[in-house]
C-alpha cells in the first residue's frame, strides 16, 4: 500500500508543480479581461477576452494611448491613457492639449466635449497619476467621471484579443 501512495505521488507531482507555476504566473503575470460594455468602441467590443499582462509596467514607463486596466471600486475598467504625471490636459473642439499643444488623438471615433483640469481642481496631473478614458467618449465612464487614477490602480497593459478568433491579435 505504502509503495502505491509513494508511486501515485511520484507520479503526480510534475503535474502538481505545473499547476502551481501556472497559478502563479496567473496571479503575478499575466491574468485576463473581458470587455464589458461599449466605452472602447471601435477599438475593443464588448465581449472581447483581452491578455492582461501585469509585469510590462514593472520594467516600462506606462505611456501615452496605452490601453490599460484599472480598478476603480470594486469595477474593473479598460481605457486609454490620455494624460501623464505632470502635464495639463484639455479638449477643445474635439482637440486634445497637452501643456498647450495639440496632439493628435487618433483613437477617440466620438466627439469628445470641451474639459480641463480644473474641472476636477486640479492644474496638472499629480506625480503617479494618470488621466484614462475611453475610445468612445460620449458612452464612457472614464476619468471625466471619477478623475485621474493612482498608478497602483493600474492592474496592467491589455493590447492582445484572445478571443473571439476572429478578432485575435494585438490592439493598440
């Protein structure tokens, strides 16, 4: 019986430390994310199941029109990143600024109505925070409605569709 118990175990240790690396890169590497809603339309639908890589940001600054996953309350919410630390941003006429310069928003299919900072009493983005928003701006819950996001509430960069097939592939 004994030499049964230690055979079985034998055998389905490999499996065991398989299953445990995987949770592991689960929990502190990757993960997924699925789509919910319309607020990144065109570039993501609802229903898309999204990589999350959550180790690009440890080594990479998170950048400018990254799309990310943030958690705001106990939601979870893919947007872009508009603005950095440290600058001041607005729209107007549809126009993105960035410290006084237009920068061209090539992601946004949506009028996106006039803002600035100091709706949110702000004069710049603070040191560690960032501005997101989504694609579709006129039916997005984004930073307009609950302001600039912590970086510890960046979960990571999601750029890849694992599914539907159809749609598989990288995202920017």
């Amino acid at each position: 019986m004994k030499e049964k118990i230690i055979h079985y175990t034998k055998e389905l240790l490999p499996y065991l430390i398989i299953l445990i690396i995987i949770l592991i890169i689960k929990k502190f590497a990757f993960g997924t994310v699925l789509v919910n809603g319309r607020s990144m339309e065109d570039t993501l639908k609802d229903g898309d199941f999204m990589v999350l890589d959550k180790i690009t940001y440890l080594n990479h600054p998170i950048e400018r029109f990254d799309i990310v996953v943030v958690q705001v309350g106990n939601q979870k919410l893919i947007k872009r990143v508009i603005g950095l630390p440290g600058e001041i941003i607005s729209y107007q006429d549809n126009v993105l600024y960035i410290n006084g310069e237009k920068v061209e928003d090539k992601h946004s299919n949506k009028i996106t109505y006039d803002f600035d900072l100091s709706l949110f009493g702000l004069k710049e983005i603070p040191k560690d925070n960032y501005f997101v928003m989504g694609d579709n701006r006129t039916d997005s819950l984004d930073s307009r409605s609950f302001g600039v996001i912590e970086k510890e509430d960046i979960l990571g960069k999601a750029s890849f569709i694992l599914f539907p097939f159809s749609r598989f592939g990288s995202v920017k």
